[in-house]
C-alpha cells in the first residue's frame, strides 16, 4: 500500500464523516485542515475516522495524528497520510513521527 492510498482512504473517510453528520463535505482533499477548515469535525469525528480506517485498510493503524506534537498544529491529510504510511512501512509497531 502506498502513501497515495492511505491519502484516499483518508479523503473518502472525511467525507464520509461530513455527510453522515448531515454537514457539507466541501471540497475535502489532501490540502484539507480537517478540524480548521470543516464544519463541526471535532476529536469525537477523529476516532470515527480511525476506526474506519483501520476497517478500511485492513489493519491497524494505530492513532491517526491529527496534531503534530512538535508544534501543535493540525496537520493536512496529506501530512496526516505521510506520517501513516512511513508507520505502517517501518518495522516498529505504531506509528512513527506522532
């Protein structure tokens, strides 16, 4: 699986999210901020978003890291499908740069 999947999967998840939550999903993409840039996706959304996709991937990916811990900022999905991908292709468990 490449960073690209994991950056679909992410985009699909989102907008799933929005629409399910009766919220527009805008134009999500890999630039999206999700909890800056969309309507009402919060912490609770977050671990929604995990669960599906570890579902969606087949595995566990562990915690999806909305917030980079260097400097707090939340991160692009982009970003967000990097951090995944580099965990889920290192031979540590988990997920790595969080």
């Amino acid at each position: 699986m490449d960073q690209g999947e994991v950056l679909r999967a992410l985009v699909e998840i989102v907008r799933e999210i929005q629409t399910s939550s009766g919220r527009e999903p805008a134009a999500v993409g890999g630039h999206t901020v999700p909890d800056e840039q969309l309507s009402g996706f919060d912490s609770l959304n977050w671990l929604e978003a995990g669960a599906m996709l570890n579902r969606q991937l087949g595995r566990d990916v562990g915690d999806i890291p909305w917030v980079d811990p260097k400097d707090g900022h939340h991160r692009t999905l982009t970003d967000i499908a990097h951090v995944l991908h580099a965990g889920m292709t290192s031979s540590n468990k988990g997920v790595q740069g969080r």
